[in-house]
C-alpha cells in the first residue's frame, strides 16, 4: 500500500482576512499544498471580487463569482460581523487557533477592529502576520486606495505599455496582481522557516508597490546607469527583429521574435530564405533593427500566402497558370513550422482556446470541482508543480459563511445553543 505523502503545510493553519487578488492568491499558495485556510469575511460587505464578475448565466451574487472562485478555491469560509458586540472576540478566538494570518486592507483598517499584529500576539504570541496594502503601512501614499491598475500604473508598468505616439495604456488585466503574490509567498515561507528555528512570530511589513517594481529591473537599470528613459515600444522590442504580432488568414494572430543570429537563420530557413533577406541592410541585427517595418511588411505577406482559413477555402482558378503548390499552415501550424525552424514563436490564445490548449490538457492545469451554487466549473491548478509534494485543489471556493458551523462550534468549542443565538442576533452577518 503506497504511504501518502504529507503536503508541504499540513497542519498550518491561516485566518484569510486578504481580498481581491494578491492576498487571496498567496494563502491559497499554502491551501493547495495543504493549509487549512479560513477566509474570514462578512456578509453586511462582501468581499470585493464577490461582486465582480464574470458570473455564471450573468446573474450577479455573492457566491456566483467566478472571479471570487478562481483567487478562493481549496479554502473554507466563515462569516463574522466585527460591528457585532462579540464580532473581534469571535476573530481573536479564531486568530488563537492560527499560525498566520493574511490581510490587504489599507493601513489601519485592522487596528480599528483592534486585530493589529500587537492586539493579536496577546492571543497567539508565535503568530506570523502578514500585511499586503498597496504602498505598504508607512510613507506618503500609505493611506492611498486602489487596485491593481492603480498599482500597475505607479510601478512604471502604464509608461511602457501602448504606442509611441500615443498614451500609456496599461494592460488588459491587474498586471501586477499576477506578479506580487510570488513575492509575497516567498516572504512568508521565510517567515515560517524562522518561525520553525526560533519558536518566535513576527509581523511582515509587504508593500505591493515595492514588490511591483521588481517586475521593472531593467528599465530601472538602464536609467540608473545609462540615463536612457525606457518608453512605449508597442510591439517592438529593442534587441529583437522581428517582434511582433502578426495576422493569420483565420482572423487570428500569431507572435514571433528573433533575438540572436541563430534564431534569424532559422527565420530565413523558414521562409524559404527569400531574396530579401539577404539585402545588405538585413545582414546584421541593429540595421535589422532600424528596418523592421520593411520585415514586418515582407513577413505579413509570406503569412498572407502561406496561411490558410478552414472555414473558407481558397478558390482554385482552372484556368490560372499552373504554379508548385504553396505550403499552407493553420495558425497553430504555422507557429510549429516556425518553432521547427528555431525561431520562438507562439499562438495569440483567446480564453476559449486556452481551455482546450493541449499542452495546458497534458500538464492538468485545470481542475473540474464542483461548486454548490455554480455546479461544476474548470479552476486554475497551480503553476509550478512539486516532485514529492504536488499541490491539489481540494475543494471549490466556499460560499459565503458555508463553513460557519465548523469554525464556531468544532473550532472555537460554541455551544449549539450559543452558536444559534449568535446566528439569530447577526453576528454572523
């Protein structure tokens, strides 16, 4: 019989007060690899991705965010009222009972429930506290508001992003909220370790900003050491030629970028190594780089010829002069002919086509977990696999308040009867 392996944080338990995204996605780091993690939340202010969508069948609710579902799941959940005469009593009987505890509320937020760091050490003197605002406890902006495309925004991300002669205009999703939370994670492992040697607690000052930053290194380099202000590129890039985005004859798109000498030898070899790419002004990477309308141009109309729309084939003229036939790729085609070349190259993915992406199907990225009141949804697993230890999604995001009974009268010991008054007097709202 095959011993199952014990996960890397079985036995931890953590009180979720983090929302929106960076603070839910570092406690579920730890829920898919073994936490018990509680998200601590109320039902008189939901969470605020509770109230974002995409709902499923559009009908907008508390527990029909699939947006929630994605950053929550593998967690538990209860539901308190920390305007309720016991709501912070409650709260404290459960921090006794933790060994972390997440929060991203703007500075104070916290304090003014009396759950600082100070306030919940009386309860639990080894606890690990872990604050993620988004500027961090201290400093001018420290009161400041805002979400990930604020965030995005002051980092510097906003300045590099969109065209040269036009305004910044971000990205289509909270960039650094995909980012910060590996930061994040990494401080509060460190902080287990310590806790782990030591026997001792500590509180971790995380500001999301600062951590931001670090997504822009270079940019920050070469102003400090060259004094070059890096801009918007679009989509180019300043060591590649080509780079850029491309159409197909289906109306979708590909990527492609060559940095070195070897990977724009495969990119000859792959068109057949056309004339033109042997002018005088294509023999070496920086003129490459002063003339990439001029491949962009020539690339556009190999893809014109050499791609092909299952849905509407081309028509053949009987009478037309009787030519070799054309290699035609499909996008995903196209892309492998590339890629067999050397040349890196990808396929602009809509979400459709990343659910039935087969290298995501070979990896089990997504995990089917069926949901009370969205049945059974496709969640993102996680993103980097342990040899020993893989992580697992345990269960769907919890509903709001669905693990109350558990965590007041299994976990914190209330008597039914109390637990039922309670309930009848809204401290569970």
């Amino acid at each position: 019989m095959t011993k199952k392996l014990k996960l890397p944080f079985e036995g931890l338990r953590v009180a979720d007060f983090a929302w929106v995204g960076v603070g839910p996605t570092v406690s579920k780091y730890l829920a898919d690899h073994g936490a018990e993690v509680i998200r601590v939340e109320s039902g008189t202010y939901p969470e605020a991705l509770r109230r974002v969508g995409p709902f499923v069948n559009d009908e907008p609710g508390v527990d029909n965010s699939g947006y929630y579902a994605n950053f929550n799941s593998s967690k538990l959940g209860m539901s308190v009222n920390l305007k309720h005469p016991r709501g912070t009593e409650l709260v404290k009987r459960l921090v006794a009972k933790c060994d972390v505890v997440t929060e991203s509320f703007t500075p104070g937020t916290m304090a003014r429930f009396g759950l600082d760091y100070e306030s919940l050490r009386d309860v639990r003197p080894d606890v690990l506290m872990i604050s993620m605002p988004l500027y961090g406890q201290t400093g001018p902006w420290a009161s400041y508001s805002g979400y990930g495309h604020v965030l995005q925004a002051a980092a510097g991300y906003n300045h590099l992003t969109g065209w040269p002669d036009g305004p910044p205009i971000g990205t289509g999703i909270a960039y650094t909220d995909f980012l910060v939370p590996h930061l994040a994670a990494t401080a509060l492992i460190a902080a287990l370790d310590y806790r782990r040697r030591t026997g001792k607690g500590q509180y971790i000052d995380f500001g999301q900003f600062e951590a931001a930053v670090h997504g822009l290194g270079t940019a920050v380099l070469d102003w400090t050491v060259n004094g070059h202000e890096q801009t918007r590129m679009a989509n180019r890039d300043p060591e590649a030629a080509p780079h850029g985005c491309y159409r197909c004859q289906d109306g979708r798109y590909m990527v492609l970028a060559c940095f070195t000498e070897k990977e724009w030898e495969g990119f000859r070899a792959a068109l057949g190594r056309p004339d033109w790419c042997d002018l005088e002004r294509m023999r070496r990477k920086w003129s490459r780089l002063e003339n990439q309308k001029e491949i962009d141009r020539h690339l556009q109309a190999w893809l014109d010829d050499h791609t092909v729309d299952p849905a509407r084939p081309r028509p053949v003229d009987p009478d037309g002069p009787d030519l070799p036939p054309i290699q035609q790729f499909t996008t995903e085609g196209v892309v492998a002919h590339f890629q067999s070349f050397g040349v890196p190259a990808g396929v602009v993915q809509s979400p459709e086509a990343m659910h039935q992406d087969p290298q995501l199907a070979h990896r089990g990225h997504y995990w089917k977990l069926q949901h009370p009141v969205m049945g059974e949804r496709a969640y993102d697993g996680p993103a980097f696999r342990l040899s020993k230890t893989p992580g697992r999604l345990s269960k769907a995001a919890p509903c709001l308040g669905e693990d109350n009974e558990y965590v007041y009268c299994e976990l914190l010991g209330l008597e039914e009867e109390e637990f039922i008054e309670l309930l009848a007097d809204g401290a569970f709202e």
